[in-house]
C-alpha cells in the first residue's frame, strides 16, 4: 500500500483544490506497476526525489515523468507508471472546474496528457518547486502553495458548472444531463459547451468516467461481494456492459485490472487538517 498524508485547502482555495497531497516511499530494487486507467482527477506533481518511469500503452516507450508534471482527467489507460527508489510526490489536486478557473485555460487542453509543468505554467512553477524541495514537511509544502495559488484565487459567486460536476461526482455519473442542465436554467447545448471547457470532457463522458471509478471503488473496498453485484450498485445496465466499458476505460477486465492495481492501491493517513489563513489546523 502507498501510504497519502493531505491537508485541505483554506476557505479562499476550496473552489479550485481538492487538497494538497504527499506520497513517500523507498522501494529501494522494488519496481511496482501502477496502471492507470480513466479517471476524472486534474493535478500538479512535483517529484521531490526520484520520479515515476511511464510506459506508453500503445508504443511501450519507457521514459521518465517530467519533475513538475501537470496531468488532466484521462478517458482511457493511456500509460501505466513504474515505482521505484525514493518515492517523494508533493501534488495538487485540483476540483473538476479548479484548473481552468484559476488559470483560464479551457481543461480540453489537459485531457489524455500529461504536460511538463513548465510548458504550460512557466517559469514561475521552476521557483515554486526549488521552494517546495526545501520545505521541511507536508504543512509547509502545503502553505507554499496555498500562497501561491492564493494569489490568483477570486472568491467566487455561484458556479453552475462546478456545482453540476459536484452533483455528478456525488451521484457516480448516475444523473442526466438534461436535469444538470435545467437545474442550473442553462440549455442543453449551452450546458455542455460550458461544462466541456470547465472540466475538460463532455458530461456524459465525465459521468462514464465516474461510473466507471465507483465500479472500481466498490470491488476494492470489498464493499460488493460479486462482480454482478458491482455492475448493479454501480448503475450498470448489466455485468456485460460493465465489463465493456472497463475494457474501453482501462484495457482489460474487471478481474485483471483490480489485480494488477493491488499491489499499489493507496491508504489515506489519519489526523491531517486543513489550511486556514495560510496555517494547518487540525480538524
């Protein structure tokens, strides 16, 4: 298991970050394989030590990730990562709306990437991650960001989109998107058009993705006894359709994508807070 500390962002942030997050691990000759199947998570990486060698699905090419990478929600396995040495990730892990928001970058231009964190944020990112490799732990690391990030937030009035993405991800995609759209009084076209740029993807294929996690979720935490079980919960029309889309989604089947992802499927650390006026405090 891969252990994960995370603070939450203050007030100003929690429109945009999720949290800030650390991963750390030696696995010293260790190399896990981590598949990385669909997913609707946008973030910020800094690797603090070794990084994570990527291997491309279709070509097999093996390279190293970039020491600030910054990945978009992904609708297929693209790539699967390789852990090994000392694993030291600092990440920010943004809302479905926070990226394009704080950056006014339309997400589309995330989705199926992984960019170099310099390309697309300049040279700032550089100064922040010499600042980020100094701080002693995850609160200070977490505070570095906050300050950054903080400089760009605006406290926002009413989202219609974000609000439409947290109703999705609270429902696993289980929604339709003509309710979303009447719901936040926009029409139906309008709604998708918006909700492409904000997020990255259309909302029937964010909704896909999310199905498709909670499906996931459910086998892992062995919160379904059967696979028929999981299809139902999880708001598949049947098991055959669910295994369809994991083979869309992730490139193989339930059974053999959840054992793959075992031997690196993450715990999250009790007793971490969250970030108020720049400070942590314990919630």
């Amino acid at each position: 298991m891969f252990p994960v500390r995370r603070i939450r962002p203050s007030r100003l942030l929690a429109p945009y970050v999720k949290a800030f997050e650390e991963r750390s691990r030696r696995l010293d000759a260790t190399v896990v394989l981590r598949p990385l199947p669909a997913r609707t998570e946008q973030f910020l990486e800094f690797y603090l030590a070794d990084r994570y060698r990527v291997r491309d699905i279709a070509s097999g090419a093996v390279e190293a990730a970039p020491d600030i990478v910054l990945v978009g929600l992904q609708t297929y396995r693209r790539v699967d990562v390789l852990l090994g040495g000392d694993l030291n990730l600092f990440t920010i892990q943004f809302t479905p709306t926070g990226f394009s928001s704080l950056f006014g970058q339309a997400a589309a231009s995330l989705t199926d990437r992984a960019h170099d964190g310099r390309d697309v944020l300049g040279s700032e990112i550089a100064l922040i991650a010499e600042q980020l490799e100094a701080a002693p732990d995850l609160a200070a690391r977490a505070a570095i960001a906050e300050a950054w990030l903080g400089g760009r937030a605006i406290p926002l009035t009413a989202d219609p989109i974000a609000w439409a993405a947290r109703r999705m991800t609270a429902l696993h995609g289980s929604v339709r998107v003509a309710d979303l759209a009447e719901a936040v009084d926009l029409g139906e076209r309008q709604f998708e058009r918006r909700f492409t740029r904000a997020v990255g993807v259309s909302p029937k294929r964010y909704a896909r993705v999310l199905r498709f996690r909670e499906a996931l979720r459910l086998k892992a935490e062995g919160a379904e006894p059967s696979w028929a079980a999981v299809a139902q919960a999880a708001g598949y029309v049947d098991q055959a359709h669910m295994i369809h889309e994991f083979r869309a989604l992730a490139g193989d089947t339930p059974e053999r994508l959840l054992a793959t992802m075992a031997p690196a499927l993450e715990t999250v650390l009790p007793g971490v807070g969250n970030l108020q006026s720049g400070r942590n405090a314990t919630a």
